[in-house]
C-alpha cells in the first residue's frame, strides 16, 4: 500500500527561477536557473544553480512562486 503523502524528497524539489527585465516590448531574460537574488546598489545580484552570476539594475515588480519567475522593472 503507497503512502498519500509524497516521498521526503518530494519536499526538497528544486526552486530555480528565472529572472526577467521588464522592457517596452515585454519581457527579456536576463538570467535562468536562479537559485539566490541579492539586493546590491541599484539591483540584485542573481546567483544560479551552476554559479553563473549577472547583476540587474532595477527594482522587482513581480514574483510568482508558482510559475517560478521573477520580474524585474528598470528604476525610473
């Protein structure tokens, strides 16, 4: 008989993110796979699961846990 509750690794999936520059024309990829965002001067610092790091300038204006995104808008 299986178990209704998930298997304890179930509990540990992994939480990358990517991250978007809002723009004119939509929305630019700035970075995936996403593990870390840091506030640094006048943005973050984006930290993702292999080490690759970026920084964006902006402020964020949206993040969605459940589509794994997060939307950053360029400071005015």
């Amino acid at each position: 008989m299986s178990s209704p509750w998930p298997a304890p690794w179930a509990a540990r999936a992994m939480c990358e993110s990517k991250v978007y520059l809002a723009t004119d024309a939509g929305e630019e990829l700035v970075l995936a796979d996403v593990i870390s965002i840091r506030p640094e001067g006048d943005g973050y610092q984006l930290v993702t699961l292999f080490g690759e790091q970026a920084h964006v300038r902006g402020r964020i204006k949206e993040i969605d846990l459940l589509k794994h995104r997060v939307v950053v808008e360029p400071a005015s």
